[in-house]
C-alpha cells in the first residue's frame, strides 16, 4: 500500500508536563506534533477505505521531503532538489519516524511494534510531503 501526505513533516518533539493547581501532573504532546499526527490519521483513513489496522509483520519505506530553504543559491538549490544534496540538519529522521508511526498507529497498523523492517530517507523538495509504502514483510529465502 502506498500512500502520499501533501504536508511538511513534523518531527516527535519532548512530551511536555504541566503540574495543575491541585498538584496533579499532565503530560502532553506539543501543538504542532499533534496536529501533524492528527492531520496523518484523518488523510490514513482515506487510503484505508474501511479496511483494519494491518497486523502481522511489516515492512515500511518512508520518504520525508523537507522545504529547501530560500536563502541559498540556485545551484544549491537545484542540487538538493536532484538529491544531490541531503538535508544534514536538525530535526533528526528519526524523531519524522516516530511522530509518523504515532500518527498512524491504528489505523493503518494495529501498532507500529509490528514494524520489523524499515528503510527511510529524509530529502528536499519544491512540495513538502511524505511518501510511505507498507507491506507485509516477507523473509528472504
């Protein structure tokens, strides 16, 4: 199954904590974390059609495209657009993975513990999305 999201990745951020006036502690994601993995579960649905949650092992591929930025050359703009380039700075891929697999735990995968294999790359583009590709994971005879 393949899927597109037509929006700028958001890495996993720190949880956050809140102590309430009776002393009681709340611990919450920050706001732009859990839009972005609402945002993941509402347009998940949609590919879904209806179906459940996948179970079973799977394998995933991810591609995040972050904007490139506007204060560089046009040759070094053009080099990230080609590839030839790859974003070496913060956030790291790994916490676009994580805000990503929280986002579409149960509803594209019953939890993203079922993942055994993952390949991901994080790249530049003139449109800001996130490509997955989900499939049963087979092992290699």
């Amino acid at each position: 199954m393949k899927m597109v999201f037509y929006f700028e990745p958001v890495s996993q951020a720190r949880p956050r904590a809140t102590v309430s006036r009776k002393g009681q502690i709340r611990v919450y994601d920050p706001l732009n974390p859990a839009i972005y993995k609402r945002r993941l579960s509402m347009t998940a649905l949609k590919y879904m059609l209806g179906r459940k949650p996948l179970e079973g092992p799977l394998s995933v591929k991810m591609r995040f495209y972050r904007p490139v930025q506007k204060s560089i050359s046009k040759k070094l703009k053009q080099a990230r657009i080609e590839g030839k380039e790859r974003p070496i700075v913060k956030p790291d891929i790994s916490n676009y993975v994580k805000s990503t697999e929280d986002g579409l735990n149960g509803i594209v995968w019953k939890d993203d513990s079922l993942i055994v294999h993952e390949e991901v790359d994080k790249l530049y583009s003139d449109n800001p999305r996130v490509e997955i590709e989900v499939e049963k994971w087979e092992p290699d005879l």
